[in-house]
C-alpha cells in the first residue's frame, strides 16, 4: 500500500509535525457511531502513540500508520490533497474519490 500526500496536503500537515519526532500520522478508519464497521469513514489523526494493529505505509512522509487489520476497506495506491474551497482533506485513488471531507485531528496528545 503506497500513500502520497499532495504539496498542498503537506503545507497544511507540515507545521504540526515539524520538530516532534515523537509525533505519528495516522489514516484511522473510523467507525465510531457508524453502527457497522463497513460503515466506517477515513479521518487523519496526529497522534504520539501507535496501537496495537498499526503497520507502517509507504508514505512520502515521514511516519504514517495504518490499522491492519481495516487495510482491506483502502486501496493499493492513495492520494491524500487539501482542497482550498472547503478547507478539508481528500483522500482518493485511481478510480474513486474514498473521501471528499476528510478530517485532521490531533489524539492522544
């Protein structure tokens, strides 16, 4: 699994990652209130701690992470973006935007 984040992402990511080396990103499928796990949403965490199920993608970041055991619900290559008009992430691939308002937030911090 590759996942590229987009000069505009990366302007927006960036400053909260720079000087803490402690600091992880994280694509968390989030099924919190979905009632079902297949209806999970994508969010970007920053978080200081990794879990259990967490493996490492490749990334041109430094540090991403991903649950495996939710990897099956993504596809093989990924695009993170910023867009400008709605103040949001995007997360798409190939052939279908995944998310079109895709949150970041900071947990365990």
């Amino acid at each position: 699994m590759k996942v590229t984040f987009t000069e505009r992402a990366l302007e927006k990511i960036q400053p909260k990652l720079e000087n803490n080396p402690t600091k992880w990103m994280k694509i968390k499928y989030d099924t919190e209130g979905c009632g079902c796990v297949v209806s999970g949403v994508s969010a970007l965490w920053i978080t200081s701690e990794t879990e259990w199920d967490d493996v490492e993608v490749d990334t041109n970041i430094e540090k991403l992470v991903m649950e495996k055991s939710k990897l099956v619900f993504f596809d093989e290559d990924m695009t993170v973006d910023f867009v400008e008009s709605a103040n949001t992430f995007m997360l798409k691939c190939p052939s279908q935007i995944l998310n079109p308002r895709m949150s970041l937030k900071e947990v365990g911090a």
